[in-house]
C-alpha cells in the first residue's frame, strides 16, 4: 500500500474487484436472459426484485463500507487488534439486521411486492415467488458485503474476487436447470440466487476461519464502542441514504413504469441490468482506489493519496469511455437479446444510448465520491452519494415521464447523471486543495514543483 508505484497498485487492488463485479453482473443479466423467455411479465417481476436485492444492500453494504473506511485507515496506522474489532461488530450486526428483514418481508409479502410496482396480477405472482427465496437469503447477503469490503480494506482483494465469482458461476449454472428443468419458472431463477449467494458466503468465511485473511471474524469482538458506533454511522451513513435512495428511485421507476405497460417495465428492467454491467466496471476500479486512498491518508502519505486520485480519474473516465461507445452502438441489437417487442427495444436503446453518452461524467463523479468515503470525510461522501439517484434522479424521472411520456422516463437516468457534475465539480476540487495544502505541509511535493 505505501511502496509499490501507484499505476500498479490501484490495477492490482482494482483488476480482482472488478473481474467480480462485472461477472455478478453477468449473472444478473442471465438472471434476465433466461426469464425473459417466459414473457413480459416475468421479465418485470426480476425487475422489480431488484428493488428488493437494493433493500436487503442496504443493510450490508451501509456496515460494510463504514468499516471498509475506518479498518483501512486503523491498518494504515498499524491499529490491527482494533481493525479485527471493527470487522467483527460489522459482521454479526449485518446477519442481525438481515434476519429481521427476513421475517418483515415474509409477513407482509403481498403488500411488499405491490409496493415494488407489480401492480399486473401476472407480475405480482412471479415477483412474489421470486421475493421469497430472497429474502431467505438475505442475513447471507448482508454480511457477504461486509466480508468482501473489509478483504479488499487490508488488500486481499483476490480472495474477496474468488468469494464473488464462485457465487456468480454457480448462478449462471443452476439458472437454467431450476428455471427449465425443474420447471420452476421465476422462482428458479431465484433459488439460484439464494444459492449462489449461501456459496459465496461461505467462500468469503473461510479465509477468516482459516488465519489466511490479516483481519479475524469473532463473537468474542463484537460489541459497539462510541468510536466504533460513530466511525461506522459517519462513513456508513452517506452508503445507507445513496442505497435507500437507490432503492426508492428504482421503486418510484418501476411503478411509474408500469403506470404505462408490462413492455414499458420490462424494457427499463433490461436496460437497468445492461447498464449495471458497464457501471459495475467503473465502480469496481473506484473501490479498488478507495482503500489505497485511506490507506496512505492514515499513513499521511499524501502525495500517495494525490497521485491515487488522478490516476483513477483518468483510467476510470477512458475505460468507461471504451466500453460505453460499442454499448451505445449496438443498443438495439442488446435489447433485442432479452426482447422481441418492438417497442420494448426502442425504449431500452434510447436509455442505454442517453446513459453511454453521459457514463464518463458518471465515472468522475464516482472517483470523487470514493475519495471522500475512504479520507473519512463523511459530509462530501454523503452529498454524492444522495446525488446521482435521489438529488438528481427521482426529480428527473417525475417531471420528464410527466412531461415527455415513456421516452422522458427512458433518458431520466442520463439527465441525472449530468446534473450531478453541478455537485461533483466544486467539491473534487476542494478535496483536491485540501490534499495538496498537506503536501505542502508535509513536504511531499514532486521536487520540480
């Protein structure tokens, strides 16, 4: 973290974290892909669960990137037996919350997945067959994110890949013989999501259970302290409002997507899980820069942390750029992947077209948000996080749906993603000026300067 040449060790932290992010993408999409032959309607009904997978995130991955920022910045300043704490309090907290989420969900699952937009009769069965092998799941999906987040805090980014991967394999396989072998439809294709999520979690243990992880999981070490509770709660938070306003703006979107037809839902439900496969790329190399980031902040090697910051920026807004361009390009013949109806695959390019041609201000502003969650600079990190799809995108879904009908609901994302430049621009540049004011300080400026 402190020697190795930062254009190496951001790939190297970054390459094994995005590998898993773009291949749980890919098993979303097969998710997709696979129901999609049973028709519109199932199609919506994963759709929807989306919403739910984002819910039952926002319990993991509020602790699990609370922790991630304060065990890099204990471990930067060689505060280990601390760390472990701080890990182990994330963990059990993360099965805690899960199962409670579990049992509300169980309970109320009618009025749960009519909430989540399956207003369709034929929507509403497929999504609540889908929701209850997820929420069966969830104390598991939980803590997953906790484990993968506080792997990639002390550097061992390749067993958090191998955690992710191993779940996303497994899905792609048991997709297909639970949905058409054994003939369970939607449900199938939840069950290997639950699956494949139950495999991960272990996966991800066992480095913990077996010494080979810096960090320790134990019953022994949880327990809250005012530092724990506060560093958690402040890096933790702006997580929990970006996820809460995730799944809120992508409930609003499905209702008001719905509000026009089953074809409408269906093509936002695509191009959501099409998008997250170029999104997960990006957002995969920023938290392979994030804990870099904390890491040399706590150690006051801020050179480090200015050389980080410039170097993802740059590679994050050209890689985006490349795979965005062949995305845009090829937009219909995507859509027409996981749907033959014509108007399902104007709409889905249109978005996926709007979205591409906006991805590299998305990419910086991701970069900006990453380096305010990994400096624990929690006000910063909050606004962006609330920016992209609360700010700015709840907003834009309402007026432009209301103004410009479906298509206005399609370019809603795309719109939003511009807008938050407005907030991302002023504060990269202050954090810009504060990391470069200790330079000075510390002497750390390049000897030409």
């Amino acid at each position: 973290m402190l020697n190795d040449s930062i254009p190496k060790l951001i790939p190297k932290m970054a390459i094994p974290t995005m590998i898993s992010m773009v291949v749980m993408s890919l098993y979303n999409m097969a998710d997709t892909f696979f129901v999609s032959s049973l028709g519109e309607a199932a199609t919506g009904a994963v759709g929807i669960n989306s919403s739910l997978t984002s819910f039952i995130q926002m319990a993991g991955s509020a602790l699990a990137i609370g922790a991630n920022s304060y065990i890099a910045r204990l471990l930067g300043a060689k505060r280990d037996k601390e760390a472990s704490k701080v890990l182990s309090t994330a963990f059990f907290s993360a099965m805690i919350v899960g199962v409670v989420l579990m049992i509300v969900g169980l309970i109320f699952m009618k009025e749960l997945v009519y909430i989540l937009g399956a207003k369709d009769e034929a929507v509403a069965a497929y999504a609540s067959d889908y929701a209850s092998y997820m929420l069966f799941a969830a104390p598991f999906m939980a803590a997953v994110f906790v484990m993968n987040q506080c792997l990639r805090a002390e550097g061992s980014s390749t067993f958090s890949m191998f955690g992710m991967l191993s779940g996303a394999f497994l899905n792609i396989i048991l997709d297909p013989i639970f949905i058409f072998t054994f003939h369970w439809e939607v449900a199938g294709a939840a069950a290997a999501t639950a699956v494949s999520k139950l495999v991960s979690f272990f996966v991800l243990l066992a480095p913990y259970l077996k010494g080979h992880a810096l960090l320790h999981i134990s019953i022994k070490d949880f327990g809250y302290t005012k530092t724990i509770a506060l560093e958690i709660t402040k890096m933790g938070f702006p997580t929990l409002m970006r996820s809460g306003l995730m799944t809120l703006a992508s409930v609003i979107t499905n209702n008001v997507a719905a509000g026009f037809s089953v074809v409408a839902l269906a093509a936002i439900s695509v191009v959501n899980r099409i998008m997250m496969f170029v999104g997960s790329a990006l957002m995969g190399f920023g938290q392979g820069y994030q804990p870099v980031a904390g890491f040399n902040w706590g150690a006051k090697r801020y050179d480090r942390v200015w050389k980080s910051f410039w170097f993802t920026l740059i590679s994050g807004c050209i890689g985006v750029t490349i795979l965005s361009i062949p995305t845009a390009i090829f937009a219909p013949q995507i859509i027409s992947i996981f749907s033959q109806d014509p108007e399902a695959i104007s709409i889905g390019a249109f978005s996926i077209q709007i979205q591409c041609l906006v991805m590299p201000i998305h990419a910086a502003v991701i970069v900006v948000n990453m380096t305010y969650a990994g400096l624990g600079k929690a006000t910063g990190a909050a606004i962006l996080s609330i920016s992209r799809q609360g700010i700015c995108f709840i907003p834009s879904v309402m007026i432009l749906s209301t103004a410009f009908g479906v298509m206005g609901l399609a370019a809603a994302q795309g719109v939003a993603d511009l807008a938050t430049l407005a907030l991302g621009l002023p504060l990269g540049i202050r954090v810009l000026k504060q990391v470069r004011a200790l330079m000075i300080e510390h002497n750390q400026l390049p000897k030409k300067e």
